[in-house]
C-alpha cells in the first residue's frame, strides 16, 4: 500500500517542515505508514533545527497529479518479436486489440504490430519462397500446426530450408521441409532427398510407419493439405513484418494530464508504457484514464490549494492539521480536520500524540519546540497563546533543552542571515499570495536582526516584485521585514494599489516603506487588516 504523504505549504517554513515530520512519526508509530514532505527549498532556520537534532530534510514533492503508475488497470498483453503471427492473431482476437507492443527477450519494446500489418503480409506471402523471405522458427511452425512427432528428432531454431510440396520432389533439396499426405512410398524418397521435416496431412485413424531418422523428422497434422499451408504462413515470426513506423510510447511516471491530448489527438489506439528501465510495462487505452488510485495526503500548516502541491484535485486528502483561516476549502468526501486558534501547527500536532497516548521521543520534541518558538517569535508574536507556551515548555523537558529561549534565539538568529541570498530568493522564503475584494495580492515575510542591512538591497528587491507583479498578475506586492529584536515590521510596498496598506495600517508611505510598529504576524496583524481595507476599494 502507497504511503501516505504529509506536507506543509509552499515556501516552507519551520512549521511546516517539522509539522510534517513529526505527525509523519505518529503516523508510523500508529500502523500508517507515511512519509514527510516538503514543497520548495527548506529555510536556513529549519536547516538549522534539523542539523541540530540530526534530523533529514523530508524529500522535495512537486506534485501529486495522477500518473499512468496510479491506473488501476494496464493492460499487460504484449508479444515477442520470434513469436508467430498467429500467437499475435490470437491474443488480439480475445483481447480485441488492433495493435501490441512488440518485446525482444530481455522485456525491451521493439515496436508495434498491426492487425493490418499481419493482413497485407498475408496478402503479399510467396509459399514458394517463404522461409527465405521471412524468418520463423521450428518451435513456431509445431505450435501452428499443433503438430505430433512421430519419428526422428525435431530440430530446434530458425528454419533455413525452403518449402516444398510434394508436387515438387524434383526440386527438394536436404534441409527442405515438405508438405506431404500418409503415403508411405513417398516419405520414403522424401527422406533419401534429405528433408529436415515432413509434414504429413491425414487423420489420426490413417497409419503411418514410424521411420527412425535422426536427420528427418516427420510430424503429423490433423488438417488437410489445402489447410495446412495457409496455416503454415502463420509460423512466420512477428520481427518478419514489423515495419519501423512513428508510434507514442509513455512511460510509468508520465502525467495522465498531459497525455490525455496526445491520446486523443492520435490515431493510435494501444500506447505502449515503459519502466524507468525502459522494459515494457504494458499498454493503455484512452478509457483506462478515467480509474485510477488517487494518492493519499495530509495536509499541515495549510488549507488553501493555492499554497499547496501541484496536482492536488487528483489526490485524496484524509487530513488536515492546521492553525490558519480557512479559505474555499472543498473536498469531494469527508476529511478529518484538526484545526485550533493556536500559535503553531506544531502545538495541535503534540496533542495528536497526547490523544494516541504517546510522546513524541526527544529528538521530534526538539522539531515541535522549534516550530512553537519560530511561529510565535519566542511568544512575541500576538498569535502565540497559552497553550502555545506550555506545549513549548512540556517539549523543552522531553527534548533536553533546559534554555529553550537561548536556543530559540540562536535559531531565529541563524535564519536571519539573507547576506548571501538574491532578492529572489528572499522573497520566496516565506510568501503567499490572497485574494482580497478582486485583488490579487502577494505577501512575503521575512525574519532578520538587520532591517537595514536588508534595506541596502532595496532597489533590487523592488525590480523583483515589479517583476513578479507582471508575470503573476499580483495587484499588490507587500514585503514585511520582521525586526525579531524589536518586535516590529518594516513594510515595502510595490503595486498598483499602495494605499491599500495605509488604510490597513494607518500609516503613509515614505519611498515605499513604513514601520508598522508591533506587527510581526502576517496571519494575526497583517492579512485581516488588509482583507477589512479592501473592501473599501
């Protein structure tokens, strides 16, 4: 069974990293497996939390859009290039398939085979010639004919000699094969003549003396001779008329999004799948789209599509662990949601494993404290509540840490340093973006103990969110630089609708810029400001 996946929103923080990993560890812990997750690059804060509990950074997921791996049906019916044409027939027939893939023997697809292929070569076959033009195999003719060896040794491999009727015994030469009826004086010759096999057409009721003949094998058929050559062309083996004509092939982590044109825009009917080994998987039809298993998720720190994986309408959502808004939040089937006016994710996820009956051992301790401590600037942010500080000081016991504000310091500190960042890259440390009265607007908040040192890039970064208002429609683009020794925030602002901000904060804007004193939290003090200012516009 599929694991489930658990992860926090875009532009991770150290919520949403350790959320992750630690309802993970429940998970297990409780019989389910799961796996943490992350969605963009982790935050030099967080790698400073996992480095000091030693702890791995969850693997990055882009998306959890269905794959032709989730299907719940593949067909599996494939062919071997040294196989009959009527093997091929036969499995189309009751498959009712007008194409298979075509494998050589280490599972490898070589190409397609079409019922029309198989019917112009039937149109186009020499008897006289056939095992010249076409390549077949000994073992393929007996399958054909279903044929009974009733002296000498059958040979094995590819059939070299010509075939022959025994109208044609003036031209048989040794390593032909000869077609024949249950006349004894004849087989005789034909032996002499130094055929590889006889065929011989009668019915079981006919007898046959049984001449031991190490060089010729004589095998009967219960057809008749105007039966049995038609039969015979159908020996030839697949390879013989395999053209090398353009075909779709897919492979097993291909999205069914982006193959449902390409299938519906072809002529082809049956797409060949291939392993990351490029063996064949199978193949698929445009109807096998519609059913496929959908993967599981828990979403932590986060309700809003917008902020979360990629593909996530195609996947099945059990949970969600959350302290935000909740925004449009749809599911098509129940989910269990975990959600309270709290500081931290991390807060609801200790009581996740209070209600289980377990403790979280000291090392996710020390990932629950640090996500507390981080989300509630050291209990300084107004979302922090009491339950926020005594989750923090219960996990400082379990964790080890004896001054877990000195630590929580030195972590904010450590993720403070933007020195060596674009002014890309610190934009996308922690943004998201809102919808408010018809305006699309984009939020970034970072942490720092140097407001100025930041300021330097100022020029820089406003290029950027000009650049990013462009290219993603945002109305508005508001950077708020958190001073975590001051408890304040400076705001940049760049957009179309400014004063949207000094509504919402009763401030002016000085070259883009103002000090919202005591604001630090861009869910508590930031985000409903600017929602109630909005609607004014």
């Amino acid at each position: 069974m599929e694991p489930i996946l658990i992860f926090g929103h875009k532009n991770p923080d150290t919520d949403s990293i350790c959320s992750a990993i630690s309802l993970a560890e429940l998970k297990n812990l409780t019989g389910e497996a799961a796996i943490p997750c992350r969605l963009g690059e982790i935050s030099k804060e967080t790698e400073f939390v996992l480095n000091h509990f030693g702890m791995q950074t969850p693997k990055l997921l882009k998306t959890v859009s269905a794959q032709i791996s989730d299907l719940t049906h593949v067909e599996k019916e494939v062919i071997s290039c040294e196989q009959s044409l009527k093997s091929a027939l036969n499995v189309m027939t009751y498959e009712h398939f007008s194409s298979l893939p075509v494998v050589d023997k280490n599972n490898h697809l070589k190409g397609m085979i079409h019922v029309s292929d198989i019917a112009n070569a039937y149109l186009g076959i020499d008897y006289s010639d056939l095992f010249s033009k076409y390549y077949t195999t000994y073992e393929n003719l007996k399958e054909v004919l279903n044929g009974e060896i009733i002296s000498g040794v059958y040979p094995t491999g590819k059939i070299t000699g010509n075939l022959k009727g025994v109208s044609e015994i003036t031209t048989i030469a040794p390593g032909d094969i000869v077609v024949t009826t249950s006349m004894i004086d004849t087989i005789d010759e034909l032996i002499h003549l130094g055929a590889k096999v006889i065929i011989v057409c009668c019915e079981e009721s006919d007898i046959i003396d049984s001449r031991e003949s190490s060089e010729c094998s004589i095998m009967r058929v219960n057809y008749s001779l105007f039966k049995t050559i038609p039969l015979i062309s159908q020996s030839i083996s697949i390879s013989s008329i395999m053209g090398n004509d353009n075909f779709y092939s897919f492979k097993t982590d291909d999205f069914l999004h982006d193959i449902k044109d390409i299938m519906k825009e072809s002529q082809q009917t049956n797409f060949p799948v291939l392993t990351a080994e490029g063996q064949i998987y199978g193949t698929i039809r445009s109807k096998n789209l519609i059913n496929f298993t959908r993967k599981k998720v828990i979403l932590v720190d986060h309700n809003e599509r917008a902020q979360s994986v990629d593909g996530l309408h195609d996947a099945r959502i059990l949970q969600v662990v959350d302290h935000h808004k909740f925004g449009n939040f749809e599911t098509d089937e129940p989910v269990k949601i975990n959600a309270e006016t709290v500081g931290c994710s991390c807060t609801i996820v200790l009581d996740l494993y209070k209600q289980a009956g377990l403790l979280p051992n000291k090392k996710v301790a020390g990932l629950l404290l640090s996500a507390i401590l981080s989300d509630t600037l050291l209990f300084k942010s107004p979302t922090c509540t009491e339950k926020d500080i005594l989750a923090a000081k219960e996990l400082a016991v379990i964790s080890g840490i004896e001054n877990f504000e000195e630590y929580g310091m030195d972590m904010l500190i450590a993720g403070t340093s933007l020195g060596d960042k674009t002014p890309m890259e610190i934009l996308n440390i922690d943004m998201k973006e809102f919808s408010m009265s018809g305006l699309k607007v984009a939020i970034a908040q970072v942490n720092t103990v140097d407001v100025n040192g930041l300021l330097a890039k100022k020029s820089e970064l406003e290029a950027v969110m000009n650049e990013l208002n462009n290219s993603r429609g945002y109305n508005l683009f508001f950077l708020v630089i958190t001073d975590i020794v001051k408890s304040g925030s400076l705001g940049l602002v760049v957009g179309s609708h400014p004063s949207l901000v000094e509504r919402a904060f009763n401030v002016k804007l000085d070259n883009n810029t103002a000090w919202l004193e005591g604001v630090v939290s861009r869910k508590k003090q930031i985000v409903p400001f600017l929602m109630a200012a909005s609607q004014g516009i």
